[in-house]
C-alpha cells in the first residue's frame, strides 16, 4: 500500500534538496503552475520554469543552509519560520523566513516567502 506524503513532508523534502542545491529534485515537487511570491522588488513568478529561474542564483554559493525554527500545517497549508544563510565567496548573507506553501496532488501549488529583500540583496554579488 502507497501513501501519499503529507505537504509538510513535501515542503521538508523540497527544502531539503533545495538546501543541497538539488534543483532538479526539488522541482518534482513544484507544480507546473506554481506561484512563488517573494518580497519586493523580487515580486512573483509562475510556473515551474520560472520558480526554478529564481532558485538558479542560488547555485553558485558554496553552502546554504534552512533551519526550520516552527512548522505549521492544517492541509492544504503549512507554515515555517526559517533562518535561511547562504554562504558566499566574501562571507554568510543570514536571512529570517517566514513561508506559506500550498499544495495540491502532492505538489507544492503556491509558495509566499516573507523576509526583508534588503538583507538578501545588499549582499548578493552583482556579477
């Protein structure tokens, strides 16, 4: 008998692969009309393709790191409250996260993070 993931297990998997920078795992559990919402002046995106266009920059930094402080999840909602770093050639960028995820057919349907773009961007290299 197969059981189907719950979404917070599917949240944790995608966060998981998405730390190791395993794209190509993570975006199974991204549906092809997923909505990924982040702060401005990084606004939204749709689709997979474009989710992965987002997550693509992250590649090139030598670790990252997700630690899940609180998890919520009341299907077909989960809550979590993160402390994303990125380590990078000149030092760690260390962002608070909070993210709400939706799924549907055991794919992430709707991902909304919330965290202070100036923190991420003023470190982030530009070329």
């Amino acid at each position: 008998m197969t059981t189907t993931p719950s979404l917070l297990d599917v949240v944790q998997q995608f966060l998981k692969h998405s730390e190791r920078g395993d794209y190509d795992r993570a975006m199974v559990l991204i549906s092809k009309d997923c909505a990924d919402i982040n702060p401005p002046p990084l606004g939204a995106v749709r689709g997979a393709v474009a989710v992965r266009g987002v997550l693509d920059p992250f590649v090139p930094s030598l670790v990252n790191e997700f630690k899940v402080l609180r998890k919520s999840s009341t299907e077909p909602v989960v809550f979590t409250e993160r402390f994303d770093r990125h380590r990078l050639s000149d030092g760690w960028v260390d962002l608070a996260v909070t993210g709400v995820f939706e799924a549907r057919d055991g794919q992430i349907s709707h991902w909304r993070d919330y965290f202070d773009a100036a923190t991420i961007l003023s470190a982030w290299p530009t070329a």
